[in-house]
C-alpha cells in the first residue's frame, strides 16, 4: 500500500500546504519515484521501478463497510522513511463584487463605507493565498452611468491568472482594480454572474473552479438587463438560484456573501449559496444561521468579512488533494482509495467516502476522480488541528 500524507498548521492559516508522499512497500514504485531523507530524487532507486509493470491495483474494485474487519489495513506496516514532496491541488477563484451606489454607505463598526471596508478584507484574505491560487475579478455594474442600457459590460477588471509570489503582477493588478472603484448604480447580479461563468469556462487555467460573489442587496436588473436598476424596484432572485444550481452541476460552486443592506435579499441569498454547493450542515433558509454568509447582524462588518473569506479559503483552498498519476502502462483504481487523519496524540481515524451530493463529514472525488475533496465538516475539523492526513491507495474504499 502506498501512502501520502499532509501535515496541516491550525485553521485560519492559506499557506500553501504540501502532501508527503511515504514509501510503503512494493507500490511505492508504481506511484512515485523514491527520494532520499532530505527530500532529493534517488535516481538509482527511481531507475530501478522502471521497469514494473501491470496495474498499481487490482481491476476487482469494490467498497466495503467501514465496521468490516478488513485484514492487513491496519496492519501496522509504517513507510520505509524515504518521502517526496507534492503540491496540494490547486483552485481558481472568481470575485464577483458588487460595487453599486448602495455599498458606499457607512459599514457597521467601521469608519468608512461598505466598500471601503469590503476592498481592505477581500485584499488582506488575497495576501494569504498561496501562488498557484488562479483569481480573477469581476465587478457590477462596471458602466459609468448606470441608467443607460447595457447595465454592465461584458469584462473583466482582472483576468483568472494565478496570484505567484508577494508583489506579482497579477497581485498588483487585482490592487490596482479595487483601489479604482467607486459605488455607483443598480444591482445588475445575474448578468454578473453569467459573465462570471461564462469567463471562468473560457480560462484555460486548471483546478477546482468557485465563485466568491459579495453582494449587499436584491438585484435591480434581470437576466438581459431588464429593469430600471431603482432599488426599490427589486427583481426576482429565483433564476440566479437556479443559474447557481446549473454551475454546480458543471463543476463551479458559489460562496455567497450578504453584506449589510441584504436584508431582504437572505432567504434568496441562502437558497443560492445551498444550489451553488456550498451551505454548510444544518443552515436553514429562515435564519439564524442561513447557507450563504450572512453579514447583516455583524457589529463589526471588517471583522465579519475576515472571517466569511478565511472559511471561504480554509475550504477551498486547503482540502483538495490530488490523485497521483499512474506510470504508463498501469492503471489507477478509484475503488480501492482511502483517506485516515491522525490527530495529535490520538488514534488513527479512517474517513470513509460519502456519496451525498453535498457532504458534511467524509471526502469525495471530484468530478473526473483526479482529486480528493474533503467535505465540509470534516474540512474544517481537519483544518483545525496540528494531525496528518493520509491518502492510502490500494484497499477497498470503506464508505461512510
């Protein structure tokens, strides 16, 4: 059985994590090559796995219960004490922000507007990310008079590029975007977030793909930018929770934050955030603790957004891990993959897969069974400890 693990720092903390890759046994030549204490490729070693052939595991998958006894998996059997470093899956975010006349009004617990408030904590969460994050910026409505057909134009104020080290100039160009906006107009959202997918399906950048959609109000214009954009003249949500529902099935999910002014924007606002695949366990759309991030109780809204994006990146960010390719000529068997966390002190644990379409506790695949996602509770359980998390291939997957 082979094995890879990661070490994760206390919660809160984006720096990009890395998975150990652990030799254990004869499999380790059909995964990785062998590496020396230090972490250096053993080319003598590396030389000597290339000639094994046939699958890295059986073609008879099969998943068993996690109460079975199931021989030899806890077996004892440690690595061999040679490792290999591996980058932890990466993601591509999408800000949709929006910035109309409202988000110039005084934020709660704070000298300054909504806006002010908003582009600090969005770019602060950003300085954290690791480089390989791909983000990209759209803001609504982003025409200078508002009351003129078409309520947006179809751009974006930073292209889906990975952010790379401190300074870098897709870093630069995200700052630069939000310190030239200023609050104006109406609430054009669905029009916003289709061009929001339409230019994240366009990028040819890889990884998991989310939206981060901030909003402080009931759209004002229609799918088509139908409206006269007034703030008293609301529009129905219920397609942008359905345009929501859509992406997930393409393999986008949305986070949703409702800032002050969203009031009457919660329940559409939480229905949105459970179709996009991101309402944690247990949210109701009737409050208190709604699906979407709800920042219109918050006395502090700075401090509230802080937390909303550090959720945002502790999930997206670190709980996806990659499948190893397999060598030419082997193939990789996705029913024979399990997933341990072993705490700090305490005893091994064996996550089992879940197959609910939007887990709490257990891990998942993504859709084409290249990575393994973590479900949420189990996500931010896993993030808050000092444990290793263990992916072993070459068992029967236990389920949940």
């Amino acid at each position: 059985m082979t094995s890879f693990s990661t070490k994760h720092p206390p919660a809160r903390s984006f720096a990009s994590r890395r998975l150990v890759a652990c030799c254990a046994g004869s499999w380790l030549a059909l995964l990785a090559p062998s590496c020396s204490s230090s972490g250096s490729a053993d080319e003598s070693t590396n030389q000597s796995l290339l000639g094994v052939d046939g699958p890295i595991f059986g073609e008879d998958a099969e998943s068993v219960d996690p109460n079975a006894n199931v021989p030899g998996y806890f077996d004892g059997q440690a690595c061999a004490g040679q490792s290999a470093g591996a980058e932890s899956a990466p993601t591509v975010l999408s800000l949709v922000v929006d910035t109309s006349g409202s988000m110039d009004d005084d934020a709660p617990g704070a000298r300054g507007s909504k806006w002010t408030v908003t582009r600090s904590a969005v770019l602060d969460a950003l300085n954290d990310m690791p480089e390989d994050t791909a983000v990209g910026v759209i803001f609504y409505p982003n025409v200078a008079n508002n009351n003129a057909q078409p309520c947006i134009r179809r751009r974006t104020a930073v292209d889906i590029g990975e952010l790379d080290g401190d300074g870098s100039q897709q870093r630069q160009r995200i700052a630069r975007a939000f310190q030239g906006q200023s609050p104006e107009g109406g609430t054009p959202t669905h029009d916003a977030y289709e061009y929001a997918l339409s230019d994240m399906s366009g990028s040819q950048v890889t990884g998991e793909r989310f939206i981060v959609l901030i909003t402080d109000g009931i759209p004002t214009y229609s799918l088509g930018c139908v409206g006269d954009g007034r703030p008293d003249d609301a529009v129905d949500s219920a397609p942008l929770v359905e345009a929501a529902r859509a992406a997930t099935a393409r393999g986008v999910r949305t986070f949703v934050i409702g800032s002050p002014g969203s009031e009457e924007a919660r329940v559409s606002l939480s229905r949105m955030a459970e179709a996009g695949g991101t309402g944690v366990a247990g949210c109701s759309h009737q409050g208190p603790n709604y699906c979407h991030f709800d920042m219109t109780r918050e006395r502090d809204l700075g401090a509230g957004l802080t937390n909303a994006l550090g959720i945002i990146a502790g999930v997206a960010l670190g709980c996806r891990y990659s499948v190893p390719p397999a060598p030419d000529g082997a193939t990789l068997d996705p029913g024979k993959v399990n997933v341990l966390f072993s705490p700090p002190g305490g005893a091994e644990e064996l996550i089992g897969q879940s197959l609910e379409g939007s887990c709490s506790e257990g891990w998942q695949y993504t859709d084409n069974q290249t990575q393994i996602r973590l479900c949420s509770g189990t996500c931010e359980r896993v993030q808050a400890s000092e444990g290793s998390l263990t992916l072993q291939f070459g068992c029967a997957t236990l389920l949940r």
